[in-house]
C-alpha cells in the first residue's frame, strides 16, 4: 500500500459508499482522485501490518472531514477504485469483482506492496485465478505471476497457455510481456514446447518455474 502526508488540499472531496462512510470510524483513507474512505483501524491493522505505525500519527492535512470527530486522514496512491476493491477483500462480508484485467493489476500492485496475511494474499489469488486464468489473460497472467513470485498462480496459468496455438512467435504479444525476465519467458516456451499441443493436461513437477540449484 502506498500512502503519504501531504500539505495540498483539493478543491473538492467527495466520499465513498455507505460501507466506507461510518460515522464511528476512526481514520480516513483519501484516495488520490480525492474520495474520502471513512474506515477501522482495527479491520486494517490486522490484514495490513504496514500501517501499525502509521495509525499512531495524525496527518497535517487542511482536510474537510465531516462530523464532529477530527479524524487522522492518510492520503493513498491508489484511485478510489482500487483503494475499494482492496477494502473489499479486508471487510467481513463484502465481495470482489473483477471485470477488466486492468482493474485487477492495479489491485495486484497494491496488494503487493503491503505484507499482506496469508488469509488475504490467498483469498485474492483465487479472486485472480477465478476471473482470469483462461483465454485471453494467461500469459498476462503468468507474467504478473512471475513478477510477483506467485508461483502457484504461474503454474496454473502455464498450463492454460497450452491453448494459445501462436505462443513464442513474434505475432503474439501482450503488454504484460514487458516485464517478464527473458529465463522465465524461456521456462515457459520449453514447458509449452515440451507439453505440446496433445498435452495440454499434463502434471508437471512443481520444480519446473523455479530450478533446484545443486
């Protein structure tokens, strides 16, 4: 999670659901494109060990908070869409949708940044997983994946890749290659040379993405 103090003051402010609006919150979260998330420390703090310290300072904000409480108010990176989608995964009783591939990278990245628990870095793998290991998001996927040391998530999405009948020529491309190392793209077109196409179900060692070294 990306956060900062700041003395700028936008023009206007405008405020998140009824979810994220609780008049007994204790902290505002205030995304970058100025949408006030009124929440719980005591629901962060414990997905997200990052903002412990965080919570024992107050910001210097000139910032509009409503109610008769003066809340600390930390000012986030990430737009108000992100920043929900990631409440979403820590708040009891609320649920993720991902429709765009876009909307799920930038929750990836965010995620990510934090030291996340085990809980919610799992329950956000299977959200990936669930939406976009299939045509055409696997090797979008396998390179987010092995961006983010997900090996798990690598290998299932190596295996769907089986399907892509172009895979290795210079036709095929997807932005997410960009940040993809040349050995873990090579990992991959020996799986998926090796598989061949009338192999698409093989069980493959675990120790194919990562090699044991002597």
């Amino acid at each position: 999670m990306s956060f900062t103090m700041s003395q700028e003051t936008p023009k206007t402010v405008s405020s998140a659901n009824d979810l994220y609006n609780d008049i007994n919150a204790n902290i505002i979260l205030w995304s970058s494109d100025n949408v006030d998330f009124r929440v719980f420390t005591c629901v962060l703090s414990l997905a997200l060990p990052v903002f412990r310290d965080v919570f024992t300072l107050r910001s210097v904000l000139e910032h509009p908070s409503p109610g008769p409480q003066s809340l600390p108010v930390i000012l986030m990176l990430e737009t108000s869409k992100t920043l929900e989608a990631l409440l979403k995964l820590l708040y009891p009783g609320t649920a993720v949708k991902l429709k765009d591939f876009e909307d799920a990278k930038a929750l990836i990245a965010a995620v990510t940044k934090c030291d996340m628990s085990e809980r919610v870095m799992g329950h956000l793998k299977e959200l990936i997983a669930a939406h976009f290991l299939k045509e055409p998001y696997s090797i979008s996927l396998y390179s987010i994946a092995c961006q983010y040391g997900w090996q798990d998530v690598a290998e299932m999405a190596a295996r769907e890749t089986l399907q892509i009948s172009d895979l290795g020529r210079a036709s095929y491309y997807v932005p997410e290659l960009d940040n993809l190392s040349a050995s873990a793209y090579h990992r991959l077109l020996q799986y998926y040379y090796n598989c061949g196409e009338n192999l698409r179900h093989l069980d493959v060692k675990d120790d194919w993405f990562y090699p044991r070294h002597p």
